[in-house]
C-alpha cells in the first residue's frame, strides 16, 4: 500500500490522499480533527474500493464528529 506523510498522522494511504488532494475543504477538515479521529478516518478509507468510492468517502467526512 502507497502511503504519505500528513502531520500528527504517521501515514496516510495514497488514495485518501488523493481525495484529500481534490477536496481542499475536507483536507481542511481532516487537517483540524483530533488525532484519533483522523486514525479513524484512514482505518476506515481502507475500506474503499474504488477511486469514486474514496470520492464519496472523502465528500462525507463533514458528517465526521
């Protein structure tokens, strides 16, 4: 699995990153949560399958709390 560096988060697979890359209000988003929120976020991205469900993922993660 490809990952990249995003601080406070040891990894991040490529595909969100991707997705956050794309949607720069929930990168914003991801980037202001707290660190164990964002773990879940990317255990949770692990999930998708395919890029247009990482789209959807990613369009979601406003309903994060």
């Amino acid at each position: 699995m490809s990952i990249m560096k995003i601080s406070g988060v040891n990894s991040v697979p490529l595909g969100l990153g991707v997705g956050l890359a794309e949607n720069h209000e929930a990168l914003s988003y991801f980037a202001k949560m707290s660190a164990a929120n964002r773990r879940e976020v990317i255990r949770q991205s692990e999930t998708c399958g395919t890029q247009s469900e990482m789209r959807e993922f990613v369009r979601k993660l406003r309903s994060w709390s």
